[in-house]
C-alpha cells in the first residue's frame, strides 16, 4: 500500500515540476508576443478542455464596457479536431507532465506572433524560462525548508551565523544480528544510540564509520532503551572479522539533524539552491568520466585493470536513476519518511530537470538554443526540416537512454 501511494505522489510531484517548467515558457512566450496555441497539463488524449472567450479580450480592450463575459468557455468535444484562433487549456489523461505548444515553434517560420519570428533575445528567454521556473521552485520549497526544518545534506552546506538552531537526530536499532556481538552485549531493537566512545551520534553512517575503525576493539556505546527517559552504557567487543557486521545491527534515522533559519530563511534557500546545482553537475561528471574511463579500461590487456573498469562503469550506472527508480523505489522510501525528506527530493529534482534542460542537446531547451544561434551567428537559415532532424534524431538517443536507465532501475527493484 506504501509502494502504491509512494507511486501515485512521485507521478503528482513529477507531474507538478514538468507543469511549472512548460509555465515558465508560457508566461515567457506570451510576454514576448509569441502566441500559444495550447497549455497542457498532462500529455493527450485530451480528457477536458477550455477555451480562452474571444469576447472577454474585446470586452478588456474596450475599457471594460458593458456586461462582463466569462474569460473561459468549455471546448466541447466535437471542436478539438478543428484549428482555434484563440488559447486552448487542457487536462489530458497521461500524467506524465505537460507542454506549452506555441505558435510557429520552428525557427525559420516567419508568421505574426510566431516563436520562429521573434529575435535571438526574445527566444532565449522563452526557452531559458522553464529551467528559471524549476530553480526558482526549488528556492521555494528550500525555503520553507529552512524556516521549517532543513535536512543536512552535504559537509559544507551553507547556514546563516546566528540565525540558525539545530535539532539533534536520532538514530535507532531497528533489528539485531543474531549471535552477534549486539546480541550478546544485551543491545535490544529499539534502542536509541546517543554516543559511540566519547562522540555524539548525528547520522547512522558515524556508527558504521565508528565501528569499521574500531574492529576487534572494546567500545562503549550511549543509549536509551524503550519507555526509558535516561541514558546507559553498554560495553560491546566488536567482530574483527566480519566487516559487514562488525556489532550486528541494522539501524534506522528516525530523524536526521535540521536547520531552522528566521529571517535568513530565504538566502538560506537561495545558496542551497545554488550549492545543490553545483553538486549536480559534479555528480554528473563524475558519471560520465568512470563511464567513458570504464569503458576505455575495457580494453586494456591487463585484467586488473578491467577490473578496475567494471568498478566504474556500475559506479556510472549506480549514479543514475530513471522513472522507475524515481516513481517505483525513491518516492515511496520519501513518503515513508516523511513530509520533509519529500518536500526535499522535489528541491533535488526540480534542480535536477534545471540542470539537464540546460546542456547543449539539441532536444532539450539549451541545446535548442545553441543550435538557434549557431546558425543565427553564420548568417544562414536554419530550416525546418534541419532543426526537426536534429531534435528528432537527439530525442530518440535520449529516448534509449532512459530505456537503458530503466531497465537498470527494474533489475535494482527485483
């Protein structure tokens, strides 16, 4: 059931995210004169729609005389199939995100109010637009995370000096090994560690840490027990030679560390935004560089070597997580872990399309720029037939790229 509602809320929250970037190109297009013919939430077939009243825009221009009109009137059923003068709105039954469908959308169609007619300037702001929205979607809810709670995400991730309280974590035994070296130091599930040796616990990760550099070593651990209110130490001999369960716990964060910010909430959210950009591309980087150096290692006489290179190329493949991990594994682990966690894996992806809708790829809106203004500085014409084989010929790559991805997140979820 947790899986099912996990799915339905990723495809909402993706859904939601793809709808704020196409509104980005909206407002845009229709702020530089370029007319859209059709705003879409969801992708056809259409399941209902509405159309923008030709007489409220005539009421408006007449200095707002006479009986007011409605601005929106259902598009019945029997006129979809016909060319309108006027903006259509529609709810369409995929929900799989949405689309901003402008007039000329090519770059050598000419006609009025088309996206080909207006300047370099005015459709670098069009297309540049959708990934504005994403970042500035993410600025809002990091925002309302840091007044509220934001996770610690990263090392050096960026506070206001003094306007900052932290809340502490808490990290839970949620089952213990047996014949292990927890069991037999009378560590019980449900036990809450507060200090391995003399350091404070913030995270899991500090205890398998602590543990890994304490093997074969007698430590003492902090912890309260369940319905008890006051801490006690028990004394535990690590394994020395398991290293997968040098005590024998499987444990849980309950609660990770957060922030909270006042009146710096918003700058808090600002740089966050900006720090979480940078960590993706360098994220992306990465994958790409153990990708290509995985492969070219493929080659090499000396088995180490490829060795080595598998290494990398399933650290590419690890990296990188298409529909099925995002809606199927990742959004039901968030919504088991609560608003917050949720609420920040919207931030990441927003960024994330951000991100990727910036690289120069001819189907995405950076590469469509690139190409625009590539032939815009040779003084040539880039025709419709040139741009449609580009975009098409790219789109198809990336469509075998996310089958890939998928196939990958299907043998990571069985």
């Amino acid at each position: 059931m947790n899986i099912v509602f996990g799915v339905i809320i990723g495809f909402l929250i993706l859904m939601l995210l793809v709808v704020a970037h196409e509104f980005g190109h909206f407002i845009a297009a229709r702020k530089n004169g370029v007319e859209v013919e059709e705003f879409g939430i969801g992708f056809p077939p259409r399941a209902v729609a509405w159309i923008k009243n030709p007489e409220y825009d005539k009421w408006k221009k007449s200095g707002k005389s006479g009986k007011k009109p409605k601005k929106w009137l259902k598009f019945p059923r029997s006129e979809w199939d016909k060319k309108q003068k006027t903006l259509i709105f529609s709810i369409n039954y995929l929900p799989i995100g949405g689309f901003c469908q402008m007039k000329g959308e090519s770059d050598s169609d000419k006609r009025p109010h088309s996206f080909g007619q207006a300047t370099l300037w005015q459709k670098t702001k069009i297309l540049f637009a959708g990934v504005a929205m994403n970042w500035l979607a993410a600025w809002v809810i990091l925002s309302v995370l840091s007044a509220t709670g934001m996770p610690e995400f990263m090392d050096n991730q960026f506070h206001m000096p003094g306007d900052t309280v932290v809340s502490a974590s808490t990290v839970k035994i949620k089952e213990i090994v047996a014949d292990s070296p927890a069991e037999k130091s009378n560590l019980k599930a449900g036990d809450k560690i507060i200090k391995v040796g003399d350091q404070n616990v913030v995270t899991s990760t500090e205890v398998f840490d602590f543990n890994k550099s304490h093997n074969g070593e007698t430590v003492t651990y902090e912890v309260i027990s369940e319905n008890e209110t006051e801490p006690h130490n028990v004394t535990i001999n690590l394994d020395s030679k398991n290293e997968d369960f040098v005590l024998g716990v499987y444990l849980s964060q309950v609660d990770l560390p957060t922030y909270r910010s006042t009146w710096s909430a918003p700058i808090v959210g600002a740089v966050n935004t900006i720090q979480l950009t940078g960590e993706t591309y360098r994220g992306l980087w990465e994958m790409l560089r153990s990708l290509c150096s995985g492969i070219v290692k493929q080659f090499n006489a000396d088995e180490n070597v490829r060795t080595e290179g598998q290494a990398e190329i399933k650290f590419a493949g690890d990296s990188v997580s298409g529909p099925v991990g995002i809606i199927g594994i990742i959004f039901p682990q968030s919504v088991e872990s609560g608003p917050t966690t949720l609420a920040f894996l919207a931030a990441i992806i927003s960024i994330s399309l951000a991100c990727m809708n910036v690289l120069p790829i001819p189907a995405l809106d950076g590469g469509r720029f690139i190409m625009i203004a590539f032939y815009r500085l040779r003084g040539k014409v880039l025709t419709k037939e040139r741009e449609e084989k580009l975009v098409s010929r790219t789109f198809v790559f990336l469509l075998l790229l996310i089958a890939v991805i998928t196939v990958l997140d299907i043998l990571r979820f069985f």
